[in-house]
C-alpha cells in the first residue's frame, strides 16, 4: 500500500526531502498561491502550525501557478512574501503543478486517495487541503473554502490516533 511516506517533495529552498522525514506527524498539505482570494488563510494555517505543532502536526505548503496565474514568482519571491506579510514558519515546499500531465506525484497519488465532490480527482482551486494521519494515510480533503480554523476538530482525532 502507498503512503505519503513513499513520496519526496523539493523545499522552497531546492533542498530535496523525504516525506518519510515526517512519519509519525499528522500532515496538513495544501496548495497555496500567494494573490489569491484565499490568500489570507497562510494566517490560519500559521495558527493551526503554532497551535498544533509540538503536538505532532505539520503543515507543508505546496506553491501552484495552474489557478489563474496566482503564484507567479520564483520560489524565493513566494518564501519571502509568505514570511513577510505572514509570518509563516511552516515549512513551504517549491512551486509544483497538482493537475494535469505534469502534476507532482505526490498530488496525483492525493487526489486518486481523495477523489473531490462527485469523484472528480482535479484539484478545482488553491488552497484545497488534505489531512494525512500519523500511518500516512489520507483521512480526508477539504475545499478552499474550508478555513483552517474550521479543520481543528479533525486536526485533534487526527492526533489522538
């Protein structure tokens, strides 16, 4: 069976990791854009980091330029905007694409795991989110329109586990 552990993803900073690096961890990955409507919800994701961090949970940012040209900067422009106007400390992945022929594999194997409304398997718009449990499994995958704040009661079963 494939896990989120069998994946590797590049840091914003090009630094290759292993997602195996964070077994044991509830995961919170979401593809982000930094001049979207949704933009405003790096704030949350901040909080539920800082909130839920030491007991177990991590949240990886994954930079997307496929959602109307939203995310056009380099890796460095997007880390540096995300720290400056957010304070984000959670660890930012490189820009990736999460549709199509050319989308990570690790977005491909999330959205076969976590099909969308009426199965469908693309992601529809930034800031769709995946909730991973500590034995890599995906337990669920929520909107854009899903706030952080909305996801802590799933966030705490996902760490009681």
């Amino acid at each position: 069976m494939t896990t989120i552990y069998d994946f590797e993803a590049q840091q914003i900073n090009g630094t290759s990791v292993a997602l195996s690096h964070f077994k044991g961890k509830a995961l919170l990955i979401v593809n982000t854009a930094s001049a979207c409507g949704f933009t405003p919800q790096f704030a949350g994701l901040e909080a539920l980091h800082k909130s839920y961090g030491e007991k177990g949970l991590v949240v990886l940012g994954f930079p997307c330029n496929q959602f109307g040209a939203q995310d056009k900067g380099s890796n460095d422009e997007i880390s540096e905007f995300c720290q400056l106007n957010y304070g984000v400390s959670f660890p930012m992945m490189a820009k990736i694409d999460v549709n199509g022929g050319g989308a990570h594999p690790l977005y491909q194997w999330l959205t076969k795991e976590a099909p969308g409304l009426l199965g469908t398997k693309a992601i529809k718009w930034n800031f769709t989110k995946f909730l991973i449990g500590k034995d890599g499994s995906v337990l669920k995958r929520y909107a854009p329109t899903d706030t952080p704040a909305s996801l802590s009661k799933d966030i705490e079963a996902a760490l009681a586990a």
